[in-house]
C-alpha cells in the first residue's frame, strides 16, 4: 500500500440523495476533528501523516479495535471518521453492522471507508447507508484524503475512481455478466464475509448477534445465488468477489 503516490488519478464525486454538509461544530480553531479507526497500526500512522499536512484539520484519535472507537466517539465528538470496514478477530460486529452502528448513533459524523474489499455489492450497500466516501487501500487516492474529507463535510460523496470505473463497466455489460454479489443481501454478503476469513456458523452466529438457524440458511442463500455447492467452492468464489 503506498500512502504518498503522486501520480495523478480520475475520481468520481457526486452529492448523494442523503448527504447534507455537515452542521456539528468544529474545534476551537474552526479544524475538522477527525477519528482514525483500523487494526493495523502502520495504517492509521500512515493516515495520520497524510492528514498532518493539512492544516485545517486534527487528527484527535487512532484506535484499533471497535470497543475503543467506540469509547472514544462516546468521549470526543468527531467530524470525520476515517474507518477500515474489516476488524479481524475483533469480537464486535464490523462491517456493515459497524457503519449502521455509528450512523444510528451518530448520525453527524461523516464516515470516510478505506477498505482493501472493491466488490460492487458491498460498495451499493455502504451507500445506501450513507456513507461518505468509499476509498480503496489497493488504489492511489489515500493521499488525497484531506481533499476527500473536506468535500464529504461539503455533503459530497467520493467514490474510489477504480471501484467507480469497474462499477460502471459492470453496469454497461450487465446482459453478458452474472448478477451473483448484486443478489446478495447486505447480510448474505457479510456472513459469506466472515465464513471465508476462516469463522465458523456459531461464531459468525455469536459475532453477528443471530441464531445459528439464522446464519446457516443466510449462508445456504448465498451459496445458492452464487452457483457453488460445496463449502470450498464458496470461499474460493468469495475470494474472487472480494
């Protein structure tokens, strides 16, 4: 992952139907207070760099699990939360439970998801629950974080130009493609998610807060809309989504 590429990339931008510029208040010297949140600590330094290049803004926390990004937005209201989407071998929810988490109870604070995932299902439903910006770890626009970040307290949405040029394709080829991931529920896709980082039924069952009758059929869904009848055939289809 290279943080300071400078070469110049295409991005798409565009205001949301459920994107408004943001109305909490700044700190004492009118800077975006912002959050860092991922389990890799060279991540979150390397974000911090790039961010203490722009002077109106202030990085006022890294964390590293979600019970302490938790904690901290419960201590210091934050503009911005810069988050990775997957926590592994966090006992709490991620993913998509972690983004509803923070937009349920702060519904303010603009969240900005750096994540190596680019499939084009997860990306339709972090969307759909109003996330600000989508930015891959894979591509070059990390370091324009701080010009992502201001247009998202602008109310404006930035998508990964990569992931919004393969979305795009996907759309124009939709006759000649397989519909699989654009099928799958928000829940399908997050249990297939964590089956394939190596999490038992239960333990998905236990980290997602369902039963397992719940999880096995979400998973026997997913398989079905996949084309795959075997529990290897499954992870290796979900490597190549994901």
């Amino acid at each position: 992952m290279n943080l300071y590429d400078p070469e110049e990339t295409v991005t798409a931008e565009f205001r949301a139907p459920n994107q408004s510029a943001s109305t909490s208040r700044r700190d004492a010297h009118g800077r975006i207070r912002i959050i860092i949140a991922d389990d890799h600590q060279v991540v979150t330094q390397g974000v911090r760099h790039v961010l203490s290049q722009a002077p109106t803004m202030e990085v006022i926390a890294e964390v590293h699990t979600i019970s302490a990004l938790m904690a901290r937005l419960e201590k210091s209201p934050c503009d911005v939360l810069v988050s990775d989407y997957s926590f592994d071998e966090d006992p709490e929810p991620d993913g998509l439970r972690l983004i509803e988490r923070v937009r349920r109870m702060y519904p303010d604070v603009k969240i900005v998801l750096l994540t190596m995932i680019d499939d084009q299902c997860l990306l339709r439903h972090v969307i759909q629950r109003g996330v600000s910006a989508f930015v891959s770890k894979n591509g070059r626009e990390l370091r324009r974080l701080p010009e992502i970040i201001t247009q998202a307290i602008q109310g404006k949405m930035h998508i990964d130009s990569k992931i919004a040029s393969d979305a795009l394709f996907n759309l124009l080829d939709t006759p000649h493609r397989s519909t699989t991931t654009r099928e799958l529920s928000a829940r399908e896709l997050e249990v297939v998610r964590l089956y394939e980082e190596g999490m038992s039924v239960a333990n998905i069952a236990i980290r997602m807060n369902r039963s397992r009758k719940t999880i096995t059929t979400q998973k026997a869904n997913a398989m079905r809309k996949l084309g795959v009848t075997t529990n290897q055939e499954l992870i290796d289809a979900v490597r190549k989504l994901l």
